[in-house]
C-alpha cells in the first residue's frame, strides 16, 4: 500500500467536507467568523475561544449567546484535543472548527478522526442525546454530575450533554476515511 | 497550614487558600487541559487541611465559565468542605455571579443541591 498516498485519500475526504460547509457561507449574512484546521493544543484552544468571544463582542451578540456559544466551543475543541486521532503515515491531525454566523443563529461545525471501533457506540450515544428532552438531558447531566468522575484521560461523560444543553440543535455525522478510522463531524446550532 | 495561591491564567483561574488570613477563593475562567492534573494540588491542599480541624471555613467562588471536566473538578473538591462540615467544621460557600449570568448561578445551584452545603449567594455589581 502506497501510504502517502493512502494519507492524500483520506486528507481529500477530510477537505471535502470542509469545504462543503464553507460553501454555504459565502454572502453578507453568512459567513464563517472563525476557522481552524488541523493541530490542537491548549495555547490553540485558548487563542480560539478568545477569538470567538472577540468576533461576537464585535457583533454585538448578547451576553447569555456569547457565553452558549464560547461554552460550545470548548466543549468541542476539548473534545477533540482529548480523544482525536492523528491518521494515515504522516499523522496528520484530521481537525477542523468552523464557527459561522447566520441571520438567526450561529452554527459551530467541528470535526475530528476517531477509530471505527467506537463509532457505532458514538452513533448511539448522540442518537439518544438527540431524543432527550431538556428535562431528560438535565436530568443526565445531574446524575453524571452526581456519580461521575474524571477519566485517566480527564474526560467526564459530561461533555456532549453539556453541548446539547447549550446548544439549540444538535446534527453529527460520520464519514470513512480508510480501514481505521473515520471523521466524526458534529454540528451545534446556537440561536441569536 | 503553607498558603497556597495559583495565578490566574487564559484559561485557568485564581486560586488563593490562606487560612491564617481566613481568605479561600476561586476566581476566572476554568478550562484546563487536564482538569484532573489541575486541581490535584487544589484538592490534595483541602485534605491535608482536614487535619488541622478548623473551626470554620468559607470558600468564594467567582467563575465567569466552567468547562464540563473542570465541573467535575471543583465538585470533588467542594465534597472535601463535606468532610470538613462532617467533622465539625463550620463550612460556608459564597457563590458569585453576573446579574445576566443564569448558567454560572444554576451550577451554584446544583452544587448545592448535591452537597448540602451552606451556599450563599452573591451578584457581582
């Protein structure tokens, strides 16, 4: 097997992806106010989550949208700096965030390589995160809070319940990149 | 006991323990890296101070944002106030928010919920 090639295969998936989302924000009312792709560390995720605050102070968002969406973000970016996956010969990190802004609302699009063994389990978990309720994801989020404690990798099972309380709509889907792993993609509305 | 005082960061908050001042707060942003790492020290601190059985304590929170791990976090540490208040320590906690702040204030909320413990609450001005 060809392996740079094989790391060009998924890199082109992982851009098409990217770039479709871009494509929906090319006019005055849509437009993407803040991208990354690919390494993050802390330094990055604090440098991001202040330029979100940045940008929405300059829109003049609301306080309580502000701190939705900065609370979304960070859940995503520590999700991903925690548990994504470096994939193909070159390790690339398959990583993006996009957060674009629309008449209504604000959208936080975010994405990163996992390992096919634990997408079916993913794909159950946010279906049924999905079909909660806000009474049912609260009262998630209290038990976990109560029983819950922090993994060896320091993460608490609270994190997609806490993007699903903040956020409005919650979309994901998973995208195959090669016999390893695949792209999780998740979506987060958060409305004005 | 030795004071401990962590300086606040982009992404971590100002912690000061100083019981012979009597001034225990956490102020600022929580988002670590790894939470776990993070408040080791914070939490570590709390249970030796266990030993010293103190006649009272009051710890001030004022959080403008908690990730979810750091939540994690900053529960088992206030379950060391529940230790300290189940060996007679009298224990006060003061939480602090922004008037327009609901999230931070229903955290608050439902550590007091979970804990029992004293909370009093106080808006930023």
């Amino acid at each position: 097997m060809d392996l740079k090639k094989s790391s060009s295969v998924e890199h082109g998936i992982f851009t098409e992806k990217v770039n479709t989302i871009r494509a929906a924000y090319k006019t005055e009312d849509k437009k993407i106010i803040v991208s990354h792709i690919g390494e993050l560390d802390q330094r990055k995720i604090n440098t991001l989550s202040s330029l979100v605050e940045a940008q929405l102070e300059h829109l003049k968002v609301s306080k309580t949208t502000t701190k939705k969406i900065f609370n979304v973000v960070i859940e995503v970016l520590q999700n991903i700096a925690l548990h994504g996956e470096n994939v193909g010969a070159d390790e690339i990190p398959l990583n993006y965030l996009l957060v674009a802004r629309n008449t209504s609302d604000f959208v936080v699009y975010a994405g990163n390589a996992v390992p096919n063994g634990i997408v079916k389990k993913l794909e159950e978990r946010l279906k049924r995160i999905q079909s909660f309720s806000t009474f049912e994801l609260k009262k998630q989020y209290m038990d976990v809070l109560t029983n819950g404690s922090l993994s060896e990798k320091g993460g608490a099972g609270l994190g997609f319940l806490t993007m699903a309380l903040k956020a409005h709509e919650i979309n994901f889907d998973f995208i195959n990149l090669n016999d390893e792993y695949s792209l999780f993609s998740i979506q987060l509305k958060v409305l004005r | 006991m030795t004071r401990f005082e962590l300086e606040e960061t982009s992404n971590t908050p100002h912690i000061v323990f100083d019981s012979e001042a009597n001034k225990f707060s956490i102020e600022g942003k929580s988002f670590p890296e790894d939470s776990k790492e993070f408040y080791r020290r914070v939490i570590d601190w709390m249970e030796q101070y266990k030993a010293e059985k103190p006649a009272a304590i009051s710890l001030s929170f004022n959080l403008f944002y908690l990730s979810s791990s750091s939540i994690i976090s900053v529960k088992q540490l206030l379950l060391k106030l529940v230790d300290l208040q189940n060996q007679g320590t009298k224990v006060s906690v003061t939480w602090k928010y922004d008037h327009d702040d609901d999230d931070i204030k229903k955290t608050g909320e439902d550590y007091q919920q979970l804990t029992k413990l004293n909370f009093v609450y106080k808006v930023n001005v």
